[in-house]
C-alpha cells in the first residue's frame, strides 16, 4: 500500500480528509436524492454548475458562488420550462442541462489556453485541495447537515406523502425548493474533490448502498455517509497505488460497494428462499 | 446576409462539417421525438457518458474510435435497459449509479495516459472541423439504418410509449421494444458523439423533440418540425461560430454554438406558443367553472 507511506506528506492527508468529509456528506445527502427521485435532476445540476465555475474563473471570483449563482439559475430554468405544462419534468431538465453546459463550453472555448482547467473542472482534482477549500468544504458540510437535522421529519414526511404533508399544513413546494437548494449546494462542494460530472456518482450510490441495508431514513443517512467516506479513502489509496485519477477512483471504489452490497443481499435473499422453502416441504 | 449565411461554407472543411451536422440533424430530430415520447432524456444523457469508456479503451489502445463508440454504446444500450427493469431498485438511481460508473472508469483509463487532459477534452467537446468524408459516410449509414428500424418498429413504438399495459397485452414483447428504442438511441450517440462531443449529441436528442412538441401535439408534425429545427440551428450555429471567429476575433466552438441556437429556438418557440395560446383563450372568454 503506497498510501501508507504518502501519509507523511500534507498533500495526501489533505486529499483525504476532503475525500471524507465530501464523501460522507454526499452520501447522507443522497439519502435525499433517491426518496425524491432526483438523480437525473442532479445530473443537470452538476453540468450546469459548469458555466458557472467558467465564467467565475473568468471574473476570478470564487468557484463555488459561480457554481452556486448557475445552480440556482438551473433550478428556476427548470421551474420556468416544466411550468408550461406541455413539456413534462425530464424533458425540462434536459433542455436545461444541454443549453446550460452549452453555455459553459461556448465561454470556456471564447478563452484561450485553458484547456487544462476545463478537464480539472469536469472530473476533479482532489490532489491540489488546500487549506481553504477544506475550510468551505467543512462550512457548506455542516450548513447542509444541520438544514437536513431540523427538517428532518418534514421532509421526510413530504417525501413519503406529498398529499398529506399539505394538508397537515406544511407547504410542499417550499420543502422541494429547499432539498434541491441542499443539493446544490452539495454539489458546488464538491466540485473541488470529484469535479462537476462525477459529484452524482457520489450522490447516489453510497445512498443506494446504504437503502439495501435498512429501511429507516435516519440509518440509511449515517449509513450512506459512511458508505461516501470509505469509498473516499478506497479512492485515494487507489489513486495513490496505480497513479489514477482521484475523483474517478473514487467514484469506482463507491460502485464496487454497491456492487459488493448487492451481491450479499441477493445471497441472503436466496439463502431465506431456499430455508423457507425447505421448512415448507416438511411442514407438508 | 448573404455573407454571413454563404460565405463560410466556401472551404471544403466548412462544406464537410455542414454536411455531418445536417445527417446528424435529420438522425437526431427524428429520433428525438421518440425519446420525448417515451421520456428518455435521461437514458440519453447516461448513454453519452456509458460510451466514454469504449472511446477510452479504444483511443489508448490505439484502435478505431468509432468502432470503440460503437461496441461500448450496444453494450451500454443492454445494461441500461436491463437496468431499469430491476426490482426494489429505481430506474432513475440505477442510471445515475451507471452514469457515475462508467464514466469514472473512461477517466481513469485516459488517466494513466500522460497527455490526459487535453486528450479527454478532445474526446469530450469533438472537432467538427476535422470532420473525414469516411466519417460522414459512417454517420450517414448509421442515420439510414436507424430510420429504416424506426420506420418498420413505429407503430409498436407508438404504442409501447402511451399505452404500455394494452402493448403488453397485446402480445408485444416490451423488453424488446425498449431494447430497440435504447439501442437506437445508442447509434445516434455514436454518430455524433467522435465528429461533434457529448454536448451537442445530448443537446440533439432533448431539444428538438421539445421545440416540436412546444408546436404540435401530432406525431408526423413534430417529427418535421423537429428535423426542421435541428437542422436549421444546425446550419446558423455554424456559421455564426465562423463569423466569429474569423471577424470578431472570437473563438466560438462550433458544437457549443449550435446547442445555444438550439436552446435559442426553444425559447423563442416557447414565448411565441404561450402568447398564442394566451391570446387563443382569451378569445374564447373565461373558461367555464370545472
């Protein structure tokens, strides 16, 4: 393992610690993701954050409030384009996505010579993660933690039962807008550590993971994070081992979890089939 | 005017990239439609990222790229589709799980070549400008193979996409159809993804579809104004991404442009229909109490 002995060096330690704390927070956010069926809204989410982070590097402001500002651009496109009823949800968000990553592209090309930054953007670059990216990281982390506390049950409630959750008086619609906002912001997050595209590897599969193992959403979200963070750690000894890129890695460290996952309760499920089956014949 | 809208396509390389953006047009805009029917802008994006790896796989081992696309696109087609038919497990979290698989595994293959970055931005954004007459003619003979299967498989397309229980019980084997709408899908990525990127093959399979339905709620209709509109954009994008970059000084990629006309005519197609219907109701008067 040549991880173990890059401990010493503050690059690597930097890598993981950011890889944790993006990891365990994605997937406790995913938890989300998945009751609400947001995948493919994630994915429009994460390519049109993209323009955002160009134009920011343009300006040279900050990323993340480039990304934030075209996130929330994205989530009222989307608002906009699905309110005129003839075009259904998917259909809205792609329309959104492919003009907004458009966008990004067509300012990215009107530059010259950053090319370099563009391939860092889309798939991450764990490795250069400094002390202050660490810092937001950690702030937006714990913003997004603490929403998902005190609305818990909320949420939750909205998620399972949008028809009731009105009626008891709590409006649905603000709840949607805020779980996307938390998704956004997840996402901005961690641009720095996966890039833009592979930030939805990270939200829905630690979480996919996690749901085969309990039902309860509190569980699954700790679960879930736990899941993001080893998969975190996974990827980067893995980058470290074989000289791979980092946020990719990790991305497949999480898909091998899964997949490990999978694997166990399709066996266990086999295995109780087959007991009961057996208990069956001879109670006959 | 006619400088602007002529002049570009003097060059044989303009004349060459025009002529792929109109097949892939005419391929996507047909096709387009089917994948509003059946909701499949998801399917679409994900199969753009499934064939990353296959182009990965070919370009570091040297191999054609098309066939590479090609391979990894069929493949891509029969795991979504099995994908999606999975119990206790969503359809939307298996394509994002997918997506997410996929695509890291094209990154870390072109990451163990040293040129990595640019590389995956060439194979990422396309070059439609270094387009080859052989690559038209594999684009034109995919666009022909496809339009042949949707014109003989529509009718239980049609059917499959607004009533699926009736098609099911009709005897029609849903697995297939759906296996034949991913598949063709998959072709047109293939088509498009190695001449024009990702962006644009995404942006030509959602965006037409939605202009025409925007216009019409008829099948044949929207299926020329769809093919119209792809092509039309097609056709300015390029030449505005020319105009630019040769007298303004502006370097425009020719692909991102054309997705921008396109995202252009939705929302012009999208403000004009409103105003239509908004106009159309209020000449009928109030709508009666429901």
């Amino acid at each position: 393992m040549r991880i173990l002995d890059q401990l010493g060096s503050p690059l690597i330690r930097r890598a993981l610690l950011e890889a944790v704390l993006v990891g365990s927070l994605c997937g406790a956010v995913g938890v989300h993701v998945l009751l609400r069926r947001l995948p493919f809204f994630t994915l429009a989410l994460s390519h049109a954050t993209f323009p955002g982070v160009v134009l920011a590097g343009i300006l040279g402001v900050s990323v993340y409030l480039g990304g934030a500002v075209a996130a929330l651009g994205l989530v009222l496109a989307v608002a906009i384009i699905g309110s005129t009823r003839r075009l259904e949800a998917s259909t809205a968000t792609g329309v959104a996505l492919a003009g907004a990553f458009a966008i990004g592209v067509l300012l990215q090309s009107a530059q010259s010579s950053a090319t370099r930054n563009l391939a860092r953007f889309l798939v991450g670059d764990i490795l250069t993660v400094n002390a202050d990216d660490l810092a937001m990281t950690a702030l937006f982390g714990l913003v997004v933690v603490a929403a998902l506390a005190v609305f818990h049950k909320e949420l939750v409630f909205s998620a399972f039962d949008v028809v009731g959750a009105r009626a008891a008086g709590y409006s649905s619609s603000r709840l949607e807008v805020l779980v996307l906002a938390l998704v956004a912001l997840t996402v901005v997050t961690s641009i720095r550590a996966v890039g833009t595209i592979l930030s939805v590897a990270l939200l829905v599969t630690p979480a996919l993971a996690a749901r085969q193992w309990t039902s309860s959403i509190g569980r699954m979200m700790v679960l879930g994070a736990a899941f993001g963070a080893a998969a975190g750690v996974a990827g980067i000894a893995a980058s470290a081992q074989w000289d791979v890129a980092g946020g990719s890695a990790i991305a497949l460290a999480a898909t091998g979890l899964l997949a490990v996952t999978v694997a166990i309760q399709q066996a266990r499920t086999l295995r109780k089939a087959c007991i009961s089956r057996s208990v069956g014949g001879r109670d006959r | 005017m006619f400088r602007l809208l002529v002049e570009p396509f003097r060059d044989a390389y303009m004349q060459r990239a025009l002529v792929e953006i109109l097949v892939l047009s005419a391929l996507a805009g047909v096709v387009s439609v089917y994948v509003l029917l059946r909701r499949l802008a998801f399917v679409g994006d994900a199969l753009t990222h499934t064939i990353f790896p296959g182009i990965a796989i070919a370009f570091v081992a040297g191999h054609s790229l098309f066939l590479g696309a090609l391979f990894a696109g069929l493949a891509s087609a029969v795991l979504l589709t099995a994908a999606t038919r999975i119990r206790g497990i969503d359809h939307d979290a298996a394509l994002g799980v997918l997506v997410g698989a996929f695509f890291s595994l094209g990154v870390v293959i072109v990451s163990t070549q040293s040129s990595y970055t640019a590389d995956l931005t060439a194979l990422l954004f396309g070059l439609i400008h270094t387009v080859a007459t052989t690559e038209i003619i594999e684009t034109t003979a995919i666009a022909v193979g496809v339009l042949v299967v949707l014109r003989l498989t529509h009718k239980e397309l049609v059917l499959r996409a607004f009533d699926p229980v009736a098609a099911e019980a009709m005897g029609y084997r849903t697995l297939l159809l759906d296996l034949v709408v991913n598949g063709l899908v998959a072709l047109v990525v293939v088509a498009g993804v190695r001449a024009v990127g990702t962006v644009l093959v995404i942006a030509l399979l959602v965006v037409p579809g939605a202009i025409a339905r925007l216009v019409s709620e008829r099948i044949a209709p929207m299926i020329v104004v769809a093919v119209g509109a792809a092509g039309l954009c097609g056709y300015l994008g390029l030449a505005a991404s020319y105009e630019a970059s040769l007298n303004h000084n502006v370097r425009l990629g020719s692909g991102a442009t054309v997705v921008v006309a396109l995202t252009f005519a939705f929302v012009l197609t999208a403000a004009f229909s409103t105003l239509v219907r908004r106009r159309h109701r209020a000449a009928l008067g109030p709508a009666l109490p429901a």
